[in-house]
C-alpha cells in the first residue's frame, strides 16, 4: 500500500515491493496537492506507464537509429523522474523540477531540452504524447567560443596521442560532429576525388556531408592508413575510439586553452569559412545543414559584410 511521506522538503509516495522500500516524488510541498496525486498515481493499468512506452520506443529504435545510444543515455537519467508516471501525469512542475534536478548536477538547458525532446517524441510515437503538458527550458543563445586558426594548430601539436591529433584534425578540416568523426571508416575516405563521406549508408544523417580533403589532412591520412588495423580511421589498439573527452581535455590544457570541446572544432570551422567570405549556401553545404538560413542565423554575424550595408545608411 503505498502511503505519503515528506522527503527533503516534498511529498512522495512510498510503499514496498520485494521487501524494498520504494520512493516517488509527488513534486509537491502541499499536502492536499500530494494526496490528490496519490490517488492518481494508484490507478495503474498494465503497460499505461511512461517506462512502457519508452521501452517500446527503444525496442524499435535499437539497430535503425545512429541516435540509440544517446537515447538510452537520455533515459536512463530520466527514468528515475518520470518511469513511474503515466503520460497525463506529465505536467509543467514535474518538468521544471526535472530541469531544477539537472542543472544542479551541472548540466546546461540545451541537454535539458534534449532529454525532455527524447521524452516527448517516445510518447508521441507511442500515441500518448497527447495526454503530457510540457514545459522546456528556454533555448540557449548560439555558442559564441571558437577558436582561431593558430590556437587550432596549438590544439593539434599539443596532442600527446596519434589518434587524438588525428580526431582534431578531422573535426576540424571536415567541420564534422564528434560522432561522425569516431565513426568514420576507411571505406569512405576517397583518395582519388581527395573527398570524405561523413555519411553512413544512404540514408540521410544529420550534419553529414560529403566534404572535400585539405593538403594537410589528406596527408595526415595516408600515413595513418599505412599503420591503420581496422576499419576504423580514428583507432586505438586496433578498435574504434568511441569517446576522446579526456584525451581532447588533456590536450586543450597543455595547449593552454579553456572552455574547448570537440564541437568548438566544428564552430571553428565554420566561423572561418564565413569570415573569409564564403557563401552562405556553400558554407551550409559544408555543414551539411539542409536550410542556408540556419547557417545565417548562426553564423551571420562573422561575416565581413555583415550590416555594412545597414550602417552605410547612418552615415
């Protein structure tokens, strides 16, 4: 039977099962709101509650979407909030005390809304979205930390390991994610056309383009093929990397910079290309962004044209 119980200054339910004491949040301090949701919360029916329905979802997604293994991570910090609940037990204050919880463990909106995202779409796909009220954090303003060509090539001479100087130099010649980099195979690097196919399959993949090779890159690559022993273009001991954070940091430090992540490669990448006046078509092509518009929303304040025209007029 499960009964209320105050818990660090909330109302949960708690009951116990298989000789465990079980807790959940009511996300509450009025004990008139907790009561009423306790009665909501003991109306289960069988498969009617949101671990169901993620399950489900996970189920079909395993082995068709290159996004499973964020999905599962996105659940598995999501689960202890909102396993439990059903889709109509979904509302704005289990949200902001969702986003409250996260940012304390220093997490940041954008992963917040992601989380949130991948919540939303498992209910949408599993007909129930209808029944949750959502309430997402406010979209955080565009990265503005990039680095300029010098600190880049600070960046590569301070990696102490092959395959870290080798990631760097991809993310940051192909303009390509983390993940599209650590994926990358052999089998798509095209010496001939000097071009690389950041895409897996012919399905479409986000931020997945076909780009062509810099001199340094392409020679970068021929010596690490002669030594490759897999399939792999960024390997380590003949396996694929799947993470360089701790490398990538150790590296940024040593090269004396701060606040660099893997994706300020791509940001880099294409801060440069628009300050050297590349065409914004040509430079969403690059990034594999399906709108140029996107592109200038982010990135056309690099531009050396930028509002000239605007401020002419004040002249």
């Amino acid at each position: 039977m499960r009964r209320l119980k105050l818990y660090r200054g909330k109302w949960c339910a708690v009951w116990r099962e298989n000789g465990t004491t079980r807790r959940h949040s009511l996300h509450t301090t009025d004990r008139g709101t907790a009561e009423r949701r306790l009665k909501d919360l003991k109306v289960e029916r069988p498969g009617d509650t949101i671990a169901d329905a993620v399950t489900s979802y996970l189920a079909e997604k395993k082995g068709r979407a290159r996004s499973y293994q964020p999905m599962q991570s996105a659940w598995k910090v999501l689960e202890p909030e909102f396993g439990a609940l059903r889709p109509d037990q979904v509302n704005r204050d289990a949200c902001r005390d969702y986003a409250k919880k996260r940012r304390k463990s220093g997490v940041g909106d954008g992963t917040i809304i992601k989380e949130l995202g991948f919540l939303k779409a498992a209910l949408n796909w599993a007909g129930k979205g209808r029944d949750a009220v959502w309430d997402f954090p406010s979209t955080p303003p565009p990265r503005e930390r990039y680095l300029t060509k010098a600190e880049v090539n600070r960046l590569i001479d301070a990696a102490e390991l092959p395959h870290v100087k080798l990631f760097i130099l991809l993310a940051y010649s192909t303009a390509a994610r983390a993940s599209a980099v650590a994926e990358l195979t052999w089998d798509r690097v095209d010496f001939d056309k000097r071009q690389i196919r950041l895409a897996k399959g012919e399905g479409r993949r986000k931020g997945r383009a076909t780009v062509p090779m810099t001199e340094r890159l392409s020679t970068a690559l021929r010596e690490a093929q002669e030594a490759r022993t897999c399939e792999y273009v960024v390997e380590w001991g003949g396996r694929p990397v799947g993470s360089v954070k701790r490398a990538f940091s150790r590296a940024v430090e040593l090269a004396g910079l701060k606040d660099v992540t893997p994706h300020v490669l791509r940001h880099s990448a294409a801060v440069h290309m628009v300050e050297a006046g590349i065409s914004f078509p040509e430079v969403a092509q690059f990034l594999g962004h399906t709108n140029p518009s996107v592109t200038f929303k982010v990135y056309g304040r690099f531009s050396p044209t930028h509002l000239r025209t605007a401020a002419a007029a004040l002249e």
